[in-house]
C-alpha cells in the first residue's frame, strides 16, 4: 500500500532527530553536517507524509460513522473533504519521492547563440537575452554576462551568461534546444514574414571538486581581441581560446582586458562544460529527460517556435500552445511555459517509477 512506501522516510527523519541530539554526533561536525542536509532534504517529505497519514486515519474513522444516525451526515460531509486531500497529498508526495537531479540546486551558464537566418537570428539572440533576464529579475537571481559577440546588424552571434540564486539550473533546464521565431525583421521592406532560429544551451556551474582537467589535458591559444574599440582591442593577445583535447570542447573568451582574467573565465566553462559531457549519459538515462532533451540545433529539430504575427509560443515537445508571445518576451512571464514542462517531466518520471 502507498502508505507502506512512507513509513521508512518518517522512521529514518526520527532516527536523525535522535542522532543530532546525542552528545557524540554534537562533538563531530562533519556528521553533524550530514546528517542536518540528510534531515532537511527529507523535511519536506515527512511533513506531507505525515498530513497523509492523519488524513487517511480520519477518512477511516468517518467512513465507520456513516451508518451512525446521529453522525452519519456530519461523517458524509467530513468525507468529502479528507478524500480529494488524499489525492492531492498523494500526487504531492509521489514527486517528493522522485530522485533529485544532482544539478536541480546549481546555477547555469547560459549560452544562446545565433543560427539559421543569419542577421535576424543575432538579434532574436539579444530578445531571447532580455527575455531571461526580465525571467531572473522576477525570480531575485542575478546575471552577469560572461562573454558576447555582436552581430554586424546588432544584436548577438553569441553570448554567455552565468545565472546565479536558488534553484536555477531546476527551472531552466528545459530551455536547452533551438528556439525558431517567425516575424517580419525591421530590414523587410516588402512586410514578409522569415523564419530563422537560435540555439540555447543550459549548463550546470560546476565546482572544481567535480571535474578534474589535467594541465597536459589543455591547449592554450591566446590571440587579439577582436570588437567596436576601446583600449587593448586588437592590440594585445588579451583574448584566450582553451581547448580541452580528449574531448575537443573548446571556449574562447576576450571580453577581458587581461588574459588573465580571460583564461580564468574560460577555465570555468570548459570545466562545466566537459562535466556536463561526461554527465550526459546518466541525464539521458532518465525517460522524461529524454523525452524533453535538446536536438542537434538545426531548424528542423526546433523545441519551440516564436510566432509574432499570431503572438503565439509553442512548445512542440509537449503540444503546449500560449498566446501571450509579447508578454513573455517583454515581461518575463516564462513560467507559462516553464511549469506546463515541469508538471510533464514529473508526471513521466512518476509513471515511469511506478509510483
């Protein structure tokens, strides 16, 4: 029975109780230290577990009083608000009990960069750009451009962006994919509608605990910054393209003046980059990831089409049609997208846990 699945989650949280109170674990800190994260990420479980338990005992004490002719209404009433509880207690719980995804907490390098449709797909870059930013501002993270290149007609052929706070990596990670907009650009003249597309990459920051590169792993070239002016552009070898050579990744940044600064930028990409490579497998493993996961980058294997004659966004993994196009894109609302993924992701995980 589900209720059965419960029991050992509120057993082990008691147990932790106990063991943080004892004098023993109170003189080592490390265990101390594991076992507080241990209680805290099963807190939120405990407590809907126990809620579920106490609604599924007050289901069964009211269901005895429905041939009493006294308390029969009052139970029959009782009833039918303890028994939604139940399932909506139950739905909360069977996502409670899905594995975490280890990267759920972590911030993100975001990069979006230009593809098909040439100088129109440099400036739906740069809409794409201020569209997650208006998105982070409303969910209090912070953005720091890491590294751009601009478009001859403005806008960005490419660009990187570290998003910092809670829980990003959680609710962007389903952006990764090549986003498609069809609009009129401000260059047509004869009010025709193109189509071109941009490709958006989600990936984890990681500490250097988590990936070893060895120095003999990587290749450093260093050449002149290239861009619109301004000291050391195209005067010093200030800009650093690292190369890792067993997988052949490879992050060039120049947005600093000193290579210094480059390289350390670009150390911490390629880092979470070859991560995420070697993570890549454990990710496709999981069937609703799989099913949500990023494609090649061409036009053809778009994860979501921008359609501004119609105000409309569709995601085409999951069917999911808004007409609220301007808002998105000018307000940051991403989360009418966003959500509808999440809910799809979960619900795969959960028939696929049998829960």
């Amino acid at each position: 029975m589900f209720q059965e699945k419960l029991r050992p989650f509120i057993e082990r949280y008691e147990e932790i109780n106990a063991l943080l109170s004892s004098p023993e674990i109170a003189a080592d800190v490390r265990r101390m230290t594991e076992l507080s994260k241990e209680q805290s990420s099963l807190a939120p479980l405990v407590e809907k577990a126990r809620e579920y338990l106490k609604t599924l005992d007050a289901i069964a004490e009211n269901k005895e009083l429905l041939a009493d002719e006294e308390l029969g209404d009052l139970a029959r009433e009782e009833l039918s608000d303890l028994e939604p509880r139940l399932e909506r207690l139950e739905e909360e719980i069977k996502i409670l009990l899905l594995p975490k995804d280890p990267n759920d907490e972590k911030n993100i390098y975001l990069e979006l960069r230009a593809g098909t449709g040439g100088d129109e797909s440099a400036l739906f870059v740069e809409d794409m750009f201020r569209m997650y930013l208006r998105f982070a501002e409303r969910q209090g993270w912070k953005v720091e451009i890491v590294s751009s290149s601009e478009g001859g007609a403005g806008g960005y052929k490419e660009l990187i962006a570290l998003v910092r706070g809670e829980k990003v990596y959680s609710k962007l990670k389903y952006e990764a994919g090549t986003h498609r907009v069809q609009r009129v650009p401000a260059t047509e003249t004869q009010g025709r509608i193109h189509t071109s597309a941009i490709t958006v990459a989600v990936i984890p920051e990681v500490e250097d605990v988590e990936v070893e590169i060895k120095p003999n792993e990587i290749r450093m070239d260093v050449f002149r910054s290239s861009g619109c002016g301004g000291q050391s552009v195209n005067t010093t070898d200030s800009a650093v393209r690292l190369t890792h050579i067993p997988t052949g990744i490879t992050v060039a940044i120049q947005d600093e003046k000193s290579q210094h600064k480059n390289r350390e930028k670009a150390m911490k990409i390629l880092k979470a980059r070859v991560h995420e490579a070697m993570m890549r497998e454990q990710l496709e493993s999981t069937s609703a990831q799989r099913k949500l996961q990023v494609g090649t980058g061409d036009r053809s294997e778009k994860i979501r089409t921008y359609n501004y004659p119609q105000n409309r966004i569709t995601d085409h993994r999951i069917g999911l049609t808004v007409y609220a196009l301007e808002d998105v894109m000018q307000n940051g609302t991403l989360e009418q997208i966003i959500d509808p993924l999440i809910a799809h992701a979960q619900a795969e995980a959960i028939k696929e846990a049998g829960l």
